[in-house]
C-alpha cells in the first residue's frame, strides 16, 4: 500500500506540466532605459502626488474664478394662517389676514469688483505656472 502511495505521487508530479516562475518572454527580452524611466514615472509615489497637487490645484484656480460668475439663488415661503386674527370694530366682528400667503424670492447678483479676488488671482496663477515649471517631465520615448 505504501508502495502504491508513492508510486502514484512520483507519477503525479512527473506528469504535471512545469511550473515556471517567469514566462519564456520575459526573459528573453531586455527593458532599455527609457522603458525602466517610464516604469519608473508610472509606479513613483511621490511623481503621482505631484500630480494629485496639480490637479487640487487646478481646482483650486477654477474654484476661485467662480467668484466672479453670477450667483444665482432662489427662496419659496408658503405659510398658512390656522387661525386669522379678528378686531371687534363697532359691534361688528372684522377678520384681518388671509387664510394662507406665499412669497416667490428669485435673486442673480453678478460681482463687478472684488479686490480680494482681484489681488489673489494672480497669486494662484503664478504659483501654479511655478509648480508645473518644477515638475520634471519625462523625456519622449524615440522607439519605433
């Protein structure tokens, strides 16, 4: 029986296909350098924050530009009086009021000047024209 065991599992892993920790291709084909610094720029940390800041800050530029669109803002009041208030005028009982009101507010403002915008603006253009001067750009790949 022990026999048996063994004979059947020198059988079994004789006959399983090979198990190979890389494939064939990789291992004949050899990465350039410009392969290696693509690699690199795709799979660094620290390039895709510089990225990510670029982005926030791309943002942070359009966010400030909305300052001078229109604000547009609406407001819908509806109440209704349970109870309307009545004066004794005479000897006549007088009710005042309505029994409900409503009121429709639409409003656009359109900012003309504003000096904090104004000065700021610039402040934000120039350093993000500084952050993507620092950034460093990868060389293009010349492979055909």
């Amino acid at each position: 029986m022990k026999n048996a065991v063994v004979l059947f599992l020198i059988l079994l892993f004789r006959l399983s296909p090979e198990v190979m920790a890389q494939d064939s291709k990789g291992q004949n084909s050899a990465m350039n350098l410009t392969d290696v610094l693509d690699y690199a720029l795709k799979n660094s940390p620290m390039i895709q924050q510089s990225g990510i800041d670029q982005q926030i800050g791309e943002r942070q530029i359009k966010s400030s530009l909305s300052g001078w669109l229109p604000q547009i803002s609406t407001n819908y009041q509806v109440s209704n009086n349970l109870k309307l208030q009545t004066q004794p005028i005479g000897d006549q009982l007088i009710t005042f009021g309505q029994p409900f009101a409503s009121n429709l507010i639409f409003e656009v403002n359109q900012t003309l000047f504003n000096r904090d915008q104004f000065f700021l603006l610039p402040k934000q253009l120039d350093s993000y024209e500084a952050n993507s001067a620092n950034r460093w750009k990868p060389p293009r790949s010349t492979r055909s």
